[in-house]
C-alpha cells in the first residue's frame, strides 16, 4: 500500500455541517467528506483491490467510491485529519487477512471417557427397573 499515492487520489470536499456552533455553522464549511475511487486506484495492487471490494463492500457504492464524512469538531482543517487517518484506518484492517483456522482432532482418551459414562449412566438406569 502505497499512502502517498493514495493520499494524492483522495477528494475531499468541504460543506456546512450539522449540530453546534452557533451562528457559525450557518457562515462555516467545516465538514468534509473524502471520496476514493476503488476503480481507478493505482497505490494499491490488484489483490489489495480485490480484498477491498470484498471486506468494505457495505461501504463502497455501485461506481466504487467508497464515502467518509467527519464533522465532529468545529475545524475543517482537524476533520479533514480526522477523515483521512480514519480512512487509512479503514483500508489497513480491510487487508489483513485472518488465519484460515484448523480444526483439532478429538483426543481418544475423550472419546472414551465419554463413552465409559454413557455406559455408567445406561447401567445406573437399567437398575431403577424392578423386574417382577
């Protein structure tokens, strides 16, 4: 992953934003929202792109922009930060591949044991019957 390359395909785009501030949030641009295009990316490579599209697909769109938006603080330049080290967030879990995970063997001994008290148990009720 190339974070320069991608810093550079990033837009961003700043508008009004919602919630407090007072007078200034009706004066002020200071939510920004970053747009990426999956498609035409090349700071990443094909499998990256690949694994992407498949884990951030709730958040990609049908054209393969993927959208984040940030108004938390009242500074565009500290959400224009916010947004992009979320986004950098974002695609550096997507391409973490988990472990494919292998099933353990059940040890005889456990499968013995268990079957001893199923056997214990059957005993213990085939004595409760009183056989006339």
């Amino acid at each position: 992953m190339n974070k320069t390359q991608l810093h550079t395909e990033l837009d961003f785009k700043a508008v009004r934003s919602s919630g407090a501030g007072g007078q200034n949030v009706n004066k002020v641009s200071t939510k920004v929202i970053l747009n990426w295009n999956s498609i035409t990316s090349s700071g990443l490579s094909e499998n990256q792109l690949i694994l992407i599209r498949e884990k951030l697909a709730n958040r990609i769109n049908k054209e393969g922009i993927l959208i984040l938006e940030c108004d938390e603080t009242r500074s565009q330049l500290k959400n224009k930060e916010l947004v992009t080290k979320r986004f950098f967030y974002l695609l550096e879990n997507a391409l973490i591949v988990a472990k494919k995970r292998i099933a353990t063997k059940i040890p005889k001994s456990v499968i013995r044991k268990r079957l001893n008290d199923k056997k214990v148990n059957s005993e213990k009720k085939q004595n409760r019957n009183f056989k006339f």
